[in-house]
C-alpha cells in the first residue's frame, strides 16, 4: 500500500516533472514565469498591465508555487527549438534584407545617372 508523502510542494515534484521533459527545463520554465509573476504583482499599483497575470486560481502567496500550479495544470508550456535551424532562417532573413538593400541603391544610383 502506497501513501502519498505531504511535501511542501504542491502539486508534487513527480507529477510536475511529468509535465516537462527534464527537471532543468521544470527550475527554467518555473523561475522565469515566477519572475513574471512577481513583475505583475510589483506593477499592480501603477502600471498599464503588460504583464500576463497568474492563469490559475491559488491560495499560495510564492511566485514559484503559483508557477509550479500553472505548469501542473498546462496554463503555461515551452517549446525546443534547434538551434541550427533558428541559424539558417535568420541568415536567409538577412540575406534577403541585404539584397533589398542592394536592389534600392542600384535603382537611386540608375536614377541619378539618368538626371544627369
């Protein structure tokens, strides 16, 4: 017979990990959303609201827990990206740029040669 342990995290470390595909990408995604937690929480007194507010109803008071809380109930993902990948699209978006700006400098130096 099995008994669930009280822990102090809630919901527990095993059905948080269930959610993500290593516990270093678990610490990453709930530090940074409890950053932005936090950030909200700082800005309610004068700001204009740019911050996304906490997407689940809780009790805790902690940034992380509430951060823990929206991972548990899929509020908030993550997706890889290569690297590689991300490389090549922004080499070929600056590529792209480049030849535009290329072509404009030939047509104004066409055009100035033509007014002379």
């Amino acid at each position: 017979m099995s008994e669930s342990q009280d822990t102090m995290i809630n919901p527990g470390l095993e059905a948080l990990l269930n959610k993500v595909d290593s516990k270093f990408t678990l610490v990453g995604l709930a530090s940074m959303r409890a950053r932005q937690i936090n950030s909200y929480y700082n800005q309610l007194d004068g700001g204009i609201g740019s911050i996304v507010p906490p997407q689940v109803t809780s009790t805790a008071r902690k940034p992380l827990s509430i951060a823990f809380e929206e991972i548990d109930a899929d509020k908030i993902s993550y997706e890889r990206f290569d690297p590689v990948e991300r490389a090549r699209k922004a080499a070929a978006k600056a590529a792209a740029a480049l030849r535009a700006e290329n072509a404009a400098l030939k047509a104004l130096a066409e055009s100035e040669s033509e007014s002379d």
